[in-house]
C-alpha cells in the first residue's frame, strides 16, 4: 500500500504526530486507509492539505474557518468572493482582537506602575488591582476610563487610554 505513515506525514508538515491525529478527529483530515496491521496510511496529498491547517492556523483561523476554508478550496463551484469573505470576516476579528489586546496592555502598564517591587507580596497593588470589587479600579467594569486611582500618592502617571 503507497501512502505515508503518520510520522513521514507529521515530519513534511513540521506538525507532531499528535497534531495529524487531533485534525483528524476533529475532521480537517479524513481518516486514512489502514494497513493489515491497522497503521494509518495517508495518501501524499495530505502533505498539503496539513500544510494549508497550518498556514491557515498560523494566519489566526480557527478549526470551524479553516474547515470552511477547506470546504471551499474542494468545491469546483466556490468562488473567490466566499474566501475573501471568510478572509476580511477574520481580519475584523482580529483588529478587534488587537484593540482588546491594547487596553490588556495598557491597564497591566498601569498597574504596575503602582508597585515598586518592594517589600512582601501581601501588600502588592498589582495583587490587589486582580482582586475585584475592593481592588484597583481600573480593573472594574469601566476599564476605558482614566485611572488616578494612585495620582494623589505619586504612583501614577496620566490614564488609560
């Protein structure tokens, strides 16, 4: 039987063989043919395919869109309008992505501008900012507004933004 054996699949890809096997559980790889011993037997086209998984995973998709990618790419009838599509839908997401990203960013700078480092964790206002409601509160439900929660005492410089 021609084909390759998981581990030759897994090392064209540059994948683990755990990775192959999970893709096809999780549908992206179709179950390959079996030998009389039951080792799995891919045909060569799935060096592609597991390629594309990667590339398309690299790039940010999730499972669900690169099936869908891959449902396209099989379809004669697919057009170009439906890849874009699923492209510029995964471009919002990520700038969307990347604008939460930033305020992470910024609210984590801000808090710990507050700590000097010094002394016990105990006493730590960046321990206490992840406490909730009697902590810091630029980790509150407002998370876009200004935080001088320290300004009084010198710890912080300017806001959120």
């Amino acid at each position: 039987m021609a084909g390759l054996t998981i581990g030759k699949l897994a090392k064209s890809a540059g994948v683990s063989t755990d990775t192959v096997r999970f893709y096809e559980r999780c549908g992206l790889l179709e179950p390959p043919a079996r030998t009389a011993s039951n080792y799995r037997i891919y045909p060569e086209r799935d060096i592609y395919k597991l390629k594309f998984i990667v590339r398309a995973k690299h790039l940010g998709f999730t499972l669900k869109e690169i099936k869908e990618l891959l449902t396209l790419r099989q379809d004669p009838d697919a057009t170009k309008r439906q890849v874009k599509t699923l492209a510029e839908a995964k471009i919002a997401d990520l700038k969307e992505r990347i604008v939460d990203m930033q305020r992470i960013l910024a609210t984590l700078e801000q808090i710990t501008k507050t700590c000097d480092g010094k002394g016990l964790a105990d006493d730590c206002p960046i321990l206490a900012a992840m406490e909730g409601d009697e902590g810091h509160p630029c980790l509150h439900a407002d998370e876009e507004a200004s935080c001088h929660h320290h300004a009084a005492d010198g710890h912080a410089q300017g806001g959120l933004k």
